[in-house]
C-alpha cells in the first residue's frame, strides 16, 4: 500500500479511515481530493457574485464561501469519514440574494439569520432522530433513482458547461455551437478520460482535467478574472448575521424552504455520493449517518456566521469518489484546498470549463448503474422512480425530482389498496412536498 513515509502515526490514520477494509491509499485519496476540488472550484467565483447582487461585499463573500467549504469539508472527513465535500449551495443561493433579499427586500444580515435558523433546526431534528427516520421512510427504489437522476443532472451541468447544449426559446435545449473551441476541448477531454478509465489509469479524471487545461492555455483559450478575498476581508460578513431580525420579521417560511430544500437535497446527494462509493450496507442503511447529519448541519450553522448562504453536500463529489475515493481524506484533501483558495482566489478559475465539463460528463453516465435497482416491470415503482429521474435534471433541482418520486409512490399505493401504517412518514412527507409545490410555487 502506497504511502508518503511508513510511520506510526500514518499507520494510525490509515486504520482510522478504514484504508484496508476499502481498498484505498494515500495516493488514491488525495488525487481524489484534488479531482473533487477542481469539479468544485467554480463555487469560489459564482457564489460571491449572486451574494453579492443582494448588496454583500464580494470580497468578504469570498473568503467566506472558502472558509466555510473548506471547515465543513474537513469536517466530514475527520468526524463522518465518508468522501463528500461541501459548499454554499447553489439553488439556495439564488433563492437567498433574489427572492429572499431583493424581492421580497430583505436586509441581507437578516437573510443570514434565516439561514442559522434553518441550520439549528437541523441541528435539533437530527438529534431526536427525524432526519434519521426520513431517510428510512423513503423507499430504496427511489434512492436508486435519485442517484441516476443525479447523473444526469450533473451530466446536464458539464453538457451545459462545455457548449455542447444550449437555451433554446422554441425547444427549451438544443445543440450548441460545436465549432466552439470550449465544446471542441470537453470532447476530447472526455475520449482522453474514458481511455485511461479503460486502461484503469489511477486518476484518469484529474489526468483528463489536468491535460485539457493545459492544452487551453496553450492554445489561449483560457482566460480568468482576478477576484478578491483574503481572510481580513471577512470582518464584513462575519457575525454580521441579525437573527432577531429574522424572528421578528416573522420569516418562518423563508427558513422553511432553506430547511426543506437543504434537507433533501442533501439526503438525494448522500445516498448518490455512498451509492457510488459502494459503501452503503447490504440492507439499505449507511453507517455513521448522525455524523453526516450532524455535520451537515453544522455546516449550515458555520456558513451563515462567517457570511455565506446555505451550506450543503455537492453532487460533484461523485468525481472523487468516481477517481478513486472512499474514505474522509478525500473531504479533507478538498477541503484543505478551500482553505489555500482564502488567499489564492485570484487564481482559482485558471482551470477552464472545458477541463472540469468532461469530468462531469463522465461521472454522470458512471452513475446511471444504479438504474437496474429499480423494478421497472412493476408500475408502483417505475412510475414514481421515472418521475424522480427524469425531473432531477429537469428541473434543476434534486428536492423537486424527489418530491414528485414521493408524492407520486404514495398517491399510487393509495390507490391501489396498499397503504400501509408503518409508511405513515412518507404519506405525510408526500403532503408536505405537495403543500410545498401548491404554495410555495418554484421557489
């Protein structure tokens, strides 16, 4: 087994992190790590400039939206040990700086409050055990679905990413401009990883990402802006959070959708992320779940005290675990580079899109292999598991894709005579997706 240097203390790591029992080593990981990383990266660019619409010091956003990745990373590594990386989420993001805080004219220190909020309730129901019992109440079929569903959504993302799909008024998508050197460059970056995937070459992904973008700037095809950050930046956002305001203001339904949108969100990206992994039991259960529940939450806490929206598992940490990554040294890899990234934002977008859509590309078809979970000859399950797929990438959203999965499970066994009392949590999950998608439209 490869290591850096064979000591006692590395010894002790690799037996806290399971090395042996998942087949991995330091190499592996930390190539992982940096694959998850360069998937992640645009978070670094993106989340600061939709903060900032809503009046938020881009430079503070920035550090914050590195620092709290970063903790909330680490985090999962050390405490949950499982691959997952995390990062203001996007979705809640905009939903934060344009409906919450300019629509409906919200201070965003008030906003920001609304996100603690919704972070303590997830703090407290996962300590009596609700989140715990939701994730059971739902049944695997549509898990299996969901990890599909995120396939192609991420799929979606690197298509959309590359140029090679495109806004089209008429069609709603149609095919880019393939002439575009961008799309030229995702493709052959894909046929690059695909071969050395076929080769079982360790860290095709980060290989193909690597290559590409060199290849760009060599060509000039690569261009970035310099962006601000910098830890003395965030005295502007850090404790700046007015939950008073926020109780006062009587926003419960603001803090209702960050908590709802987050709580399946999150689950949906969890089992993708485990199922990919191969590490969820036999009997549909994951191991260490309070502690990926708990992190997650205090993630969400961390985030809005240092300046920054919602903070959620990423969908893109299926690329690290696609490169090889199974225990929580992939997180803290990730992790660890969020931190250096406080001080180099300026150079985080020197990867170009055309590197990371590829990788994307790739890990969404990985991930459609859970399709044959489902038993598509039984329309109680297909139905709701076809629904939940499809409407995943097409509507942009894992929680929506999820929702109608649900309410559509449980308005068909309603109908056909098997109710069941035990599966009173998800008819009741069921009615809650629908009050939401009636009332709350699609925010």
């Amino acid at each position: 087994m490869w290591s850096p240097i064979n000591t006692p203390m590395l010894n002790r790591l690799e037996s806290y992190f399971e090395f042996t029992r998942l087949g991995t080593n330091w190499r592996t990981e930390i190539l992982a790590g940096v694959t998850t990383f360069l998937t992640m990266a645009y978070i670094v660019l993106v989340n600061p400039a939709i903060l900032a619409a809503a009046g938020m010091p881009l430079a503070a956003v920035t550090a914050a939206t590195c620092l709290s990745a970063g903790f909330a990373s680490i985090l999962m590594g050390v405490v949950a040990r499982y691959p997952i990386a995390l990062a203001p989420g996007m979705g809640l993001n905009a939903y934060f700086a344009y409906t919450v805080c300019i629509r409906m004219h919200v201070p965003w220190q008030t906003a920001l409050g609304a996100v603690f909020l919704s972070g303590v309730l997830f703090l407290a129901l996962t300590a009596v055990g609700i989140r715990q019992m939701i994730l059971r109440a739902i049944p695997h079929e549509l898990y299996a679905a969901v990890a599909s569903g995120i396939g192609l959504f991420i799929a979606l993302i690197g298509f959309q990413n590359a140029g090679i799909i495109a806004a089209d008024p008429t069609t709603m998508v149609a095919m880019g401009n393939l002439r575009n050197p961008t799309a030229a460059l995702a493709l052959l970056g894909l046929l690059l990883m695909v071969a050395l995937e076929v080769k079982k070459v360790r860290g095709a992904i980060l290989i193909g990402v690597l290559s590409i973008t060199g290849l760009a700037w060599a060509l000039g095809l690569a261009h970035w802006m310099p962006a601000g950050g910098g830890f003395h930046s965030l005295a502007l956002t850090a404790f700046q959070l007015d939950i008073r305001g926020a109780l006062n203001k009587g926003l419960l339904e603001i803090v209702f959708i960050f908590f709802f949108v987050d709580l399946f969100d999150n689950l949906g990206t969890l089992v993708a992320v485990t199922k990919r992994a191969g590490l969820i039991q036999a009997d549909h259960s994951i191991p260490r779940l309070n502690r990926i529940l708990f992190t997650d939450a205090t993630a969400t806490v961390f985030g809005s005290l240092t300046g920054t929206s919602t903070v959620t598992s990423y969908v893109e940490s299926t690329a690290g675990v696609a490169a090889g990554g199974r225990s929580g040294v992939t997180a803290i890899v990730t992790g660890l580079f969020f931190l250096v990234a406080i001080g180099a934002a300026p150079f985080v977008a020197i990867v170009p899109a055309a590197a990371t859509a590829p990788a994307l590309i790739l890990v969404g078809s990985m991930m459609l292999s859970t399709i044959s979970e489902i038993r598509w000859h039984d329309p109680l399950v297909a139905v709701p598991a076809f629904l939940t797929l499809v409407l995943i990438p097409f509507t942009y959203s894992i929680a929506n894709g999820l929702g109608f999965g649900i309410i559509a499970w449980a308005a068909l066994h309603l109908a056909a005579g098997k109710l069941r009392r035990q599966d009173w949590l998800l008819y009741l999950l069921a009615a809650l997706f629908l009050v939401r998608f009636i009332y709350m439209g699609t925010s």
